[in-house]
C-alpha cells in the first residue's frame, strides 16, 4: 500500500514533504537498538522519538516513512534532516497500539 493511502486512511496528519513509497510493513519501536534488528525495508515507524538519531536510524534500514505517535511532534532540524534524506514525517494523536490496529484492518503487519 502507498504512504498517500495509508495517511488517508489512518488520518495521519504528514509533517514535510510525502514521498508516495509503497509501504510493506509496520515496525513499533521507541528504541534505536530493536528498529536496526527488527524493522525490515520499506517499513512504517511507529514511535514517540523526536530526535535526529531515529532519522538515521530509519535511513539505514531503508524506512519508509515515520509517524510519532501521541501527538509529538520533531523539532526543526529532524524534519530537515529527513527532508535530506527523503524520509516522510507524520503525526497522529493516536497511541501506537489504536494505531497499529487501524493499520492492521487496512491489511498492513
């Protein structure tokens, strides 16, 4: 499914520019140990991180887009870090897990 549909369908609120990627999967993590062993390419990230290394991190292992969750919001320098990078950036009110349920009935695991 496409970063366009799933922002759509999920109410997801894009914080820069959204780079229309297929998605292929979802990762759930705070922590940047267990995205760099677990979140495959072409992954969403659910997080509540708001700093610069999550952006790095997202860029190694080929992330597709990010979406903080619980209505945080990245500071400047991460959305321009991932501008560089070609990261999208969302936001939502929602927790990661009615989150996650949503993205679940739309078919995305």
């Amino acid at each position: 499914m496409k970063v366009t549909d799933i922002a759509k369908s999920a109410d997801l609120t894009p914080i820069n520019a959204v780079n229309d990627k297929e998605i292929e999967g979802v990762f759930i993590s705070d922590m940047v140990s267990d995205i760099v062993a677990g979140a495959g390419a072409n992954s969403l990230l659910l997080t509540i991180q708001t700093h610069k290394n999550l952006i790095a991190t997202a860029n190694l292992v080929d992330a597709v887009a990010i979406v903080y969750v619980r209505g945080k919001q990245p500071p400047d320098d991460v959305v321009k870090l991932a501008d560089r990078v070609g990261i999208t950036l969302f936001k939502t009110d929602l927790d990661a897990w009615k989150l996650s349920i949503k993205l679940h009935e739309m078919g995305i695991e």
